[in-house]
C-alpha cells in the first residue's frame, strides 16, 4: 500500500501482519501497475501539485533486488496505467485533468514514449484484459467520456466504443473473456454492466438511500468483480456502505442485491497527501477470492461473511494498493489495481521471470523533452503481497 511518502507491506496469509514500512521520495501518486515477468512495480505520480495534462513521472521498481530501476519524467501529465501481461508495453492516460484525450505508449523496460492513442476522452482509468489483446481505456471528461475505449493491442487502434455510460467512466472493471465491462460514474450511486461484443449497456443499477456526499464527485468510486464472477463488490460512500450483488445470471439475467456492508467512515483526508487527497475509497478484490479491501477506510472484508473482518492501518490514509504474489524468489502473479474476473475458460499462463542483476543503473536512452527528461535511481516501493510468497531476504 502506498502513501505519499510512505509505503507499507502486509501480509495476506498471516492475519494481515504488517511486514515492512519505509519512506520512499515520492508525492502525488496517480496510479500503480506490476509487470511480473519484468519484476518491476511501476508507480505513476505528479508531483506535490497536479499534474494539469504536464510533467509526470513514472518510477519503476526491481522487486527483486528492492531497488529502482528507474524513474522516467515527462511532458505530458500521467495517471492509472496499465501494463501488457507480457511486460512489454505500459498504456499510460495523460489524466483526466489533461485536455488532449491521448493515451500515451510507453516501453515497459525503460519508459520511453513509442506512441500514442486519440479517443477524445482525458484518459483516467486503464486496465488491459488478462490474455492481453484489449485495452480498457476510460475518463471522465473530454469529447467521449460518456464512453469506454476498447483498443486492440495489436494494432492499437480503437475497435469499440461501449455506452453511453450515466455520466462518465469512473472505476471500472472487466470479466476474463472480455465480454462484459462493469463501470461507475460521476455524481452517481451505483454501476452499470456494459456489453463489449455490441457495445451496449446492458443493466445500470442505482442504490437505494441518499446518493448526496460532498467529499468529492464520485460517491461510487470503486467497483471490483470477485475472481469467480458470481459478485461485484461497489462503493456507495454517502452510506460508508459496500454494496454487494450476485451477477451470476449476466447477460441475460439483472444483477441482483446481496447485502450491504457497513465500513469505517471515509470522513476526512489522507494525509500526508499531496494530491487527490479526499477519502473515496477503492475495491479491490484478492487473487484467492477470500477478501475484498475498500481503500481510505481501511477495511478487510471477508468475502464469505461478508463483514469486516480486520481494519488496516495504512488502508485508512490511501485507495493506492496492489497484490503481488510470488514463485521461488520471483514476481509470479498480480491482482493488478482492479479487482479483475478471473473466469476464462483455460488456466491463465504463469510469466517467465526475467532474472535481473543485483546490482543496477538507470536506464539510459536518447530523448527528448517532449519524451523523458530524465532518469533516476531512489529507493521505492512494495505493496501488498502474501508473506508466504515473499523472495528470501
């Protein structure tokens, strides 16, 4: 879990025991990604004021050997990215408080700039499908916000356009054969189940109860789908609720109401933030399907209870958080920061590991200030991962 300036490692398998805490140079986090086959934790951010669509960095991070790699800066602004499952290519929005509706390429090993994708939205939210042949780009302002941009990998071109969504895309979640898209929006309590095969909305959901909340525009901001697709887990902040429903009968049948857990308040603000500081929340569910964590309250909830069932500390003061797992010694799996359906029909492939050298340099390139300024070695960051999977120190 990362707080701007801080970052904390728990572990899932062991009654969620804090493992390790260190400061890290970093502020105005945006976004996390893992690549695992790279063994690098990738970590957006803009700074100690927002980034207005300029000058954000990217920081990457050998997990193996607990260093950075390198930390690339840019000219354009940055926000939640995504990374392929073969390591290769990073999809990074300019953010929603961009104004030129790109997306920008990058190379997952060095983040240089290698192109870009034009939807017309200030790209906020990315995720890229678990076999890696989509990509799920979304936001909340722009021309097409109301719109969730499905790009090709191959070709990286814009082959759909599913909505019209409520009022934008917030956080926004996928099932594991790239059918079906469950998406929030702002000013909106509850979600929407969108088709990605005809590009229509199939069912949207609205909470019952008070939807007024003033924290900020987004009182639904945070939405994950369990690993076996029979549930979705959604905020409803005004309530401080997480509201569950059984989505087993989709497409054909509605979502259905299951229950509604009460959460610790997201009153106040993280801090030390820099950024984006009021406390919306996040959902997120883990790879084992045995909890869902709800950011900026600090809740774990058992997914068989469906109560909470341990309040974590540093889950109270960010939504920024991630599970990695690992192989002998090495990065094997991730939750990514959207709590992804896992149903495709045939085992997800395990990536091959690159090994890497203990000892590192960062990562040298021509470019120019259009592209990256600079790259730089820190120190940085580890999230939440199972102790029982953690490389030997």
């Amino acid at each position: 879990m990362v707080d701007d300036g801080e970052v904390y490692v728990y572990d899932i398998d062991n009654n969620h025991a804090l493992v390790k805490q260190f400061p890290i140079p970093e502020a105005g986090k945006r976004g996390v990604a893992v690549a695992p086959n790279q063994g690098l934790l990738y970590v957006s951010e803009c700074g100690t004021s927002n980034c207005s669509g300029k000058n954000g960095s990217l920081l990457a991070y050998d997990l193996v050997h607990d260093v950075v790699a390198w930390i690339a800066n840019y000219s354009f602004g940055v926000d939640q990215l995504a990374v392929t499952p073969d390591g290769s290519t990073i999809y990074m929005p300019h953010g929603t408080d961009a104004s030129d509706g790109t997306h920008s390429l990058l190379d997952a090993s060095d983040g240089k700039p290698i192109g870009s994708i034009q939807t017309g939205t200030n790209g906020h939210n990315t995720v890229v499908s678990l076999d890696g042949t989509q990509a799920y780009l979304g936001g909340y302002s722009g021309s097409n916000d109301n719109d969730a941009h499905v790009v090709n990998t191959a070709t990286n071109q814009v082959t759909l356009n599913a909505g019209p969504t409520v009022n934008g895309v917030r956080p926004f979640t996928v099932n594991g054969t790239n059918t079906l898209m469950f998406t929030t929006s702002t000013n909106t309590c509850g979600f929407q189940v969108l088709s990605l095969t005809t590009e229509n909305v199939l069912f949207t959901v609205t909470f019952s109860g008070s939807c007024s909340w003033s924290a900020s525009n987004a009182p639904s901001h945070g939405i994950s789908l369990s690993p076996d697709e029979k549930r979705v887990y959604v905020m409803d902040a005004p309530l401080d609720q997480l509201e569950v429903y059984d989505v087993s009968g989709l497409p054909t049948s509605a979502p259905t109401f299951v229950a509604s857990v009460q959460l610790t308040s997201l009153s106040g603000y993280e801090s030390t933030c820099q950024t984006y500081c009021e406390r919306e929340g996040w959902v997120l569910n883990d790879l084992s399907g045995r909890y869902v964590y709800v950011g900026d309250t600090g809740n774990a909830v058992s997914t068989s209870t469906l109560s909470v069932v341990t309040t974590i500390p540093a889950l109270q003061n960010t939504r920024v958080m991630v599970e990695i797992d690992w192989t002998n010694g090495a990065p094997s799996a991730t939750s990514t920061r959207f709590g992804l359906g896992h149903v495709t029909g045939s085992p997800t492939p395990t990536p091959t590991p690159i090994r890497r050298a203990s000892s590192r340099s960062p990562t040298t390139w021509d470019k120019s200030p259009t592209e990256v300024a600079s790259t730089t070695l820190y120190s940085a960051q580890l999230l939440l991962m199972p102790k029982s999977c953690l490389p030997a120190r």
